[in-house]
C-alpha cells in the first residue's frame, strides 16, 4: 500500500525534527533547512533516516537535493520512489 502525501509529509516532518532537534510546529512545507541550520552532514543522514523509514532506496548521486531545497521537494522525492 503506497502511503499518502499526509502520512508522508507527517514521518517527513518527525524525522527532520529530531535530527535537527526543531519543534514540528516550527516546521513549514515551505521552508528549506538550511535556516533549520541543517549541513550536508545532516542532508546525508536525513536521506538514509527517509531510506530507512520509507523502505526505499535513494540514489545519493542521482538525488540532488540539499539543505536549501524545501520540504515540499523531499516530500516529492519521497513520493516518487515509494
């Protein structure tokens, strides 16, 4: 069963929110998180927490996303490989 854009976006925002150690009440759709003060150390640890928690495999040299692309983008990323 695929998981909806709701549940997706719901895990998406848990996972950032602990890596970056946010309230998820701080976090919006629309923000990027390199303000968050999220790194390339964080980008590569919050791709392998999505890996994991979504059971699929990202390609990190296919996968250009980085600490200024918004949560929409990943919520997207996500959505397509599930």
């Amino acid at each position: 069963m695929k998981a909806s854009i709701a549940d997706i976006t719901e895990r998406l925002i848990e996972i950032i929110s602990q890596l970056l150690r946010i309230k998820h009440n701080d976090i919006l759709l629309t923000d990027s998180l390199q303000p968050m003060g999220a790194d390339s150390l964080d980008i590569l640890e919050l791709s392998m927490l999505i890996e994991d928690e979504f059971a699929i495999d990202l390609d990190i040299e296919r996968v250009k996303l980085t600490e200024q692309d918004t949560i929409n983008d990943w919520i997207t990323l996500i959505k397509e490989n599930i």
